[in-house]
C-alpha cells in the first residue's frame, strides 16, 4: 500500500509529461503555420509583380495592366479562399490533410512541366504575346491562369486553411495570423521594387522565386502531415470544442452582407485612388505601390488588435478626407503635385480604416471562419472588378472614387446599425450624423469634379470614350478641334481649310521633330523619305509627308486609331498627307521586333518615339533591349531616332544619354518653349544640318554636366 502513492505520482508525471509534449508539439505546428502563412503572402505578391513586369512591354506598359493584374489575383485569391472553405467544411478532418498533400504534389508538378517548357517555371512563352490589341483584358487573364493559377491557388489557400486547423485545436479563431499575413503581403510588396528589382533580372527573379515556392510547399506539407498525425489523439478535444462552436449564435444575413460589401468598398477605392494618382495626377515610377501599401497596413493595423481602429476618429477623418479630396480634384493636374497624392492616399486610408476597421468588429468565431473570408476575398474581387471592367462601360471619366467614398459612408452607418452597442441606437437625432456628412463631403466631391471637368473640355464635347488604354475626348471649340488622353491634350487641329493640315502644338515647324522632318537631308539617289512613328495620336505628323514618302504608324489604342482612320474621321492629317501612310495596330516593340525576326526591315530613315497614355511615357519604349530593335530598323548610320520627352514630372534625358552611349550615339537636345525633343544618330552629320544646329542645345552630355 505505501507503493500507491509512488504509482500515483509516476502518473500524474506521465501525465503531466504527454500533457508539456502536446503542448511543444501544438508550439512547434503553430510557429510551422506561421511560418507558412508569412511566406505565402510575401510570395503571393512578389508572383504578381514578377509576372506583371514580365508582361508590362506586351500591352504598351499602361497603368491599367498594373490595375487588371491586381484584378485576377484577387479572383486566384478567391479561388484559393473557396478551395479552403470547402476542405474545411465538407471533408472529413481525417481526409484534409491528405486532400490537401495532394494539392500540393500537383502544384509542384506543375511547376517542374513549364521549367522544361518556358524560360522559367512562371514566365510564359512568347507564344502567348497578345495578336490582338484589342481584346488586352482577355489576353492577360488567360496569360496568368496558365503561367502562375495553380501557384497562386495553393499560395492563398495557406492563411484561411491553416488558421482553421489551429483554430480546431485551440477552439479560438487565430486572427492575428491573418495580420501576419497581411505584413506578408507588405513586405513583398515592398521589397520588390527597392530591392529584387533593382539587383536581379526578370529570368533570375522568376527562377528564385520557384525556388522559394518549393521550400514554401515543403512547409505547407509538414503542416498538412502535423494535421493528419494529431488528429486521431485531438478527435475528443475536437468534437468537444466543436459543441461549444455550434452552442454560439449564428452569423445574420445583414453580417454577411457586411463581410461582403465592406471589401467590395475598399477594393473600389484602392483601384481608384490608383487610377487617380497615377494615371491622371502623376505618372512616377512606382508610385503604385503607394496606394496598395496603404490598403494593407489598414489590414494590418485593424486585424492586429481591435485598439487601433475608434469609430468617431476615423469617421471624422473620413468626412475631412473627402472635402480635401474634392479640392484636390478641381486642381489643374500637376500642381500642388505631393499635396494630391497625400491627399488621395489619406483619404484611401481613412476609408479602408472603416470598411476593415468593421470588418474585424464583425470577425466570428473559427466555426464560421473560412466562410468569413470567402466573403471578404469575394468582396475585393467584384469591387476590382468594377474599376477595371464596368467602370470604363458605365463612365467616360474616372468617377469611382467618388461612388466609393459615398458608398463607404453608408457601410459605415450599416455596420453601427446593427451594433446595439453603438452610439447611434441611442439617439435616432445623432444617428444620420456621421452619414450625412461624408455623403455631403462626396456629393461636393463629384459637384466640382464635374463643374471642373466641363469647364476645362470647352464648349462641344463630340467624342468621348474610355477604355483599357485611359480616358479620351474630342473637343469642338468653333476654331479648333482638340484632342485630349486623360489630363493631357494631345493634339489640335484647326478647323479653318486654310489652316487644316497645320502641324500644332508639340509638333509644329519650330519644335525638334519638324525641324528634322523639315531639313532631313534628301539626295538624288533617296529622294523619299520613310518614317516611323510610335503613338498616332490624331497623326499630326502625317502633314510634314511629302509625295514618294512613307509614315508608317505603330498604334496600341484602338479608340485612336479611329479618331485618325477610317472614312470620316474626326482628324484629317493622316487622310490629306501627300505621304503614304500605315497604321500598324498593336504594340510597336513588339511589331517591331517581329517584323525584324522575319526579315520585313522597315528601313526608316527617321524613327520617331512619341507614345503617350496621358501624361505616361511607357518606359519598356525607353531601354536598351527597344533601342536595339529601334536600330536594328534604320536604314543607314544617318538615320535619326527622335524622343519625345515633353513631361511635367519626370526629366527622361539621363535616360537617353545612359542609351546613347551604351550604343555609341550622337545626341541633340531640341527644345522649343516647353516641348522638348532629343534626337539620336550613330552619325553627327545630319545633326550638323544648319536648320538643326541652330536650334539645338548642347548634346546632352554637357547638358547634365558630364
């Protein structure tokens, strides 16, 4: 008998023993997860930054590639979300982790077929190069389903599915991991443009990237096979906390409709402010990443801990944010440069400090968690879907910032409704306070948005469009008709049949492109000309053409090539040249560079570079792999390459002095009032005509005092 008490405390020891192992052992799968979860994230955005830089120079480099990217990831973020929600819910505990091992393997295979098959695991062949222009949206969704769906399925199931396997074992919701998530999400998001982009090439980034989604899936399978290994031993506890789940009270309808609106808000207003601030304010490389970092530190911030987030002070911002919104609206473009862009981006903050700030007041328990966001991730794909594919057929200008705005104030008064803490069930008086006032705020918004916009069109809009490529209209002012891309006008031409055929505004007789049109030395045995001009605008150019010449036009947007072409168009300078002229549609590196590929040499004798969307230089035009397609074009070393570098925000000229002399090229800097052209040749001897010497400044060399 005095055994017994030994034998009972070698048990209790025992016990204690397997009970402090559990314990390590949930430790060690809970630092696995979120090791995991991190890595998942950071990969998740660096696959979509490598393959949209990779496929950037294939649709003319518009900001609207960045913006239809974001678009089908969040639909792969979706599909991740949907395939967790459907593990979770419909497949046996047992079974889950041997589902999802098998998901793995195939997305490992996948990834080892298309190393044999493209340059890299995730950088598709350039048989999948867009052939026609006009359809760019559909082009790049199927472009990324097949280079990188799969990968990115697996990358966003991570997060749901691993919160909710520790969730079952802890019987809480882990939502600490979704902010890790987010800082994931962040940091690559951050790095890439500062760091990986800087130090290695596309190919490089591509296969490390693979390397590292390797290692990631190999975590994700120890997770998979920690799951399959503790669920026998936590069956009890399981079910137990399972009871408990099912004893809580059920999710309404009017909170599921919040998990889904409150992301359709805010996803609205990220794609935008992005539109905003970087296609009509300021065209600054990597000024996008501004906006997105925004949208996530919000995440971040309100799903860390519920602190941070204060209905009134934020309500309060919101409503400040809009009035300051709609004055920075009204400015001219270009002025008061950092003021709009701090601006939208606070107001963008404010916003998504609510829609996400309620999201996480309205977080439920695991039971209910890859439901939850399933509807979150379904929220931010419809509301980047109506940016990028309703907006464009529903407006012909850029009016969603304003709806989101308004739209977030009315979530924001929804989401107090149904709290019977909140201040407004108190007072029926105070309860349409906060609403009113950032509805207020947004109605001044679009008031003097469009008060601005009519006053700076004219009298007689006769054409407007938007679509994938910006916004455009032509404007009938009695004297003139004008042609206006986003913030910019682009082209003029005078109504008056004397005056028709006048080259204006950054192309007339004085300016660097006429003097050289206008003075290139012509000789008995090359009496003709041939041009290439890339970007038509409404084909100015056309009227420096002579008869025996040849303009041959590369065209991305095909709303301008009809303002230009066709039997009655609003443009006549490519219909009344005395030059034959050709519109090539489609990018002009790209049929350029096939057109070199198959022997078709164009031979021009002056390449004009002259490509707009607004006030955007697509810069994949500017680098040495499209300088060497543009030489390789020319048909003699007296050949003139001219650079259209007329810009409010950035100075391309140490660009094209760093191109001149990788290739060994003669510069000239032609600048007339504000428009500014440079001009390239391997040979000084046409930038020594008379004409052109006169007008020219010092090469650029001496120009930037090197």
């Amino acid at each position: 008998m005095g055994a017994a008490p030994g034998l009972a405390l070698a048990s209790a020891n025992a016990s204690q023993n397997n009970k402090d192992t559990r314990t390590a052992g949930a430790a060690g799968q809970l630092v696995l997860a979120a090791v995991a979860i991190f890595t998942g994230a950071f990969l998740f955005f660096q696959v979509q930054l490598i393959v949209g830089k990779y496929i950037l120079p294939w649709f003319g480099g518009t900001p609207a590639v960045w913006n239809t990217c974001i678009v089908v990831f969040q639909g792969l973020l979706l599909g991740g979300y949907c395939y967790a929600h459907l593990l979770a819910s419909r497949v046996a505990r047992h079974w889950q982790g041997r589902v999802h091992l098998l998901v793995i393997g195939a997305a490992a295979t996948g990834l080892a077929v298309t190393s044999f098959l493209w340059t890299s695991p995730i950088t598709a062949g350039l048989r999948w190069r867009p052939q026609d222009p006009n359809h760019p949206i559909a082009d790049i969704v199927s472009l990324l389903l097949v280079s990188v769906g799969m990968p990115s399925v697996v990358l966003a199931s991570t997060s749901p599915l691993l919160q909710t396997w520790i969730g079952e074992k802890s019987g809480g919701a882990p939502y600490r991991l979704y902010a890790l998530s987010n800082l994931g999400s962040l940091l690559g998001l951050l790095s890439y443009p500062f760091l990986v982009e800087r130090l290695l090439s596309v190919h490089t980034q591509a296969w490390l990237w693979s390397a590292a989604f390797i290692l990631f899936l190999a975590a994700c399978a120890g997770c998979a096979v920690a799951q399959m290994r503790s669920q026998r031993a936590e069956d009890s506890l399981a079910e137990v906390s399972k009871a408990k789940l099912e004893e809580q009270p059920g999710i309404s309808v009017a909170q599921q409709v919040l998990w889904l609106a409150l992301p359709v808000c805010s996803s609205l207003l990220l794609l935008s402010t992005t539109n905003l601030i970087c296609q009509e304010i300021a065209v600054i490389p990597l000024l996008w990443v501004v906006p997105l970092a925004v949208y996530l530190i919000s995440f971040i911030v309100c799903f860390d801990n519920g602190r941070w987030y204060r209905r009134g002070i934020f309500q309060f911002l919101l409503a400040a944010g809009a009035v300051m919104s709609f004055k920075a609206l009204t400015l001219l473009p270009g002025t008061h440069l950092l003021g709009q862009i701090v601006t939208f981006s606070l107001t963008l903050f404010f916003a998504c400090m609510i829609c996400h700030g309620e999201l996480a007041r309205l977080k439920p328990s695991s039971a209910h968690l890859t439901q939850y966001y399933l509807l979150l991730s379904a929220g931010g794909v419809l509301g980047s879907m109506f940016v990028v594919f309703l907006a464009p057929r529903l407006f012909t200008t850029y009016w969603e910032f304003q709806i989101g705005i308004s739209l977030c104030a009315v979530l924001m008064f929804a989401a107090m409704k149904i709290d019977r803490a909140s201040w407004v069930n108190g007072n029926y008086r105070r309860q349409l306070l906060p609403l009113a006032a950032t509805l207020v705020a947004g109605a001044l918004c679009s008031f003097y948005t469009s008060v601005f916009i009519i006053a700076q069109m004219g009298p007689l809009t006769v054409f407007r469009v938007r679509n994938f490529f910006g916004e455009k209209a032509v404007i009938d002012t009695d004297v003139l008709l004008r042609f206006r891309d986003g913030a910019i006008w682009h082209g003029v031409q005078y109504k008056d049949a004397k005056r028709r055929d006048e080259p204006t505004l950054y192309y007339h007789q004085q300016t660097g492109i006429g003097i050289l049109l206008d003075n290139f030395p012509r000789t008995p045995q090359q009496p003709d000309l041939r041009v290439g001009l890339v970007g038509l605008g409404i084909g100015t150019l056309a009227a420096y053409g002579h008869s025996g010449d040849y303009y041959r036009f590369y065209e991305l947007d095909p709303a301008v090539i009809a303002l230009s072409s066709g039997t009655q168009p609003y443009f006549s300078f490519v219909r009344d040249s005395r030059a034959k002229v050709e519109i090539i549609p489609g990018d002009a590196r790209i049929s350029m560079e096939r057109e070199a590929n198959t022997g078709k040499l164009q031979e021009f004798d002056v390449l004009v570079v002259d490509a707009f969307s607004s006030d955007a230089i697509p810069l994949h035009l500017l680098t040495r792999e499209a300088m060497e397609i543009y030489l390789r074009q020319l048909r003699e070393p007296r050949s003139v390459m001219a650079f259209h570098i007329t810009n409010r925000n950035l100075d391309l000229r140490p660009v094209l002095l760093g191109l001149a002399r990788a290739e060994h090229l003669h510069s000239a800097d032609v600048r007339f009032d504000v428009v500014d052209w440079v001009l390239l040749s391997r040979s000084p001897e046409v930038l020594n005509v008379p004409a052109i010497a006169f007008a020219r400044r010092w090469p650029l060399a001496h120009r930037l005092g090197r």
